[in-house]
C-alpha cells in the first residue's frame, strides 16, 4: 500500500520557488555555463517533491524522501504521536502537518501521510499493540 506525503503551500512553494527562480535566472542573464551547473540541485531539489512516500510491504514501512530511504518494521511501532508543528525539525515529510513513530528506545521519524486516517488503520491492522495519542484514536473512529 502506497501513502502519498501531505504537501503543504508553503512547501510547495519554497521548492517550487527555487526552482524556477535557479532555472530563469541564468538564462536571463545569458550564462549558460550557470544552468548546467544548477540544472541538477534543481532535479534533486524536486526529487523530494515527487519521490516522497510511504510503503506499507508486508510487515515493513519503507520510507522514501527524495533520495533518503528508511525502512521501520512495523511490528517495532510502539507509541504514535501528533508532532508538533515546527518548520525547522529535519523529517521526511511535506507538510508540518505530521506524526510521529516512535520505534524502541532511539528511533523517532515524523511522515505526514496525506491520508493519514488510512494510514493508522493499516498499522494497527498490522501492529495492534501501537499506543497511539488520544486524538489520534478519535480520528480513527
């Protein structure tokens, strides 16, 4: 099952942003040599727009965020949690609207799944010992 990330404006945006801004800018100015070097932070710039997932396969969470793969068993999940909303915290995730998986005693990864109710509903269907925040548990009945 594929679980497509929430994409918020702003982030949409930002990347969008640099992206066409990098792209114009050297051919405005006539600096060819520029875009060959800025063609590709663009394409790895965008890599996280459009490759940034989560896969339930099996008993396994595969995590892709751009280039970035992670892989969470599911059955490890122990506690689930609404994240706070911060623009600054380093998570594969595109939107601040996340949650957080709480895996053993070092393993912590925020997503934000856009379906995030289905999302919950299928690890519980694998994992059903998942402790999850109050408002979570509402959303899912």
């Amino acid at each position: 099952m594929v679980f497509p990330s929430k994409k918020d404006q702003w982030i949409t945006v930002l990347l969008w942003g640099i992206s066409i801004i990098g792209f114009f800018i050297p051919l405005i100015t006539g600096n060819g040599l520029s875009i060959l070097l800025i063609l590709p932070l663009i394409v790895f710039l965008l890599w996280f727009w459009f490759a940034t997932d989560y896969r339930i396969i099996g008993e396994k969470l595969k995590i892709r965020y751009g280039p970035v793969r992670q892989t969470i068993n599911i059955k490890e999940i122990e506690v689930v949690f609404q994240a706070k909303k911060n623009p600054l915290a380093a998570a594969p995730a595109l939107s601040l609207d996340r949650i957080v998986l709480h895996c053993g005693k070092f393993n912590v990864t925020s997503i934000s799944p856009l379906d995030k109710q289905q999302f919950l509903q299928a690890l519980i269907a694998i994992n059903p010992h998942i402790k999850m925040e109050k408002s979570l548990k509402q959303s899912l009945s």
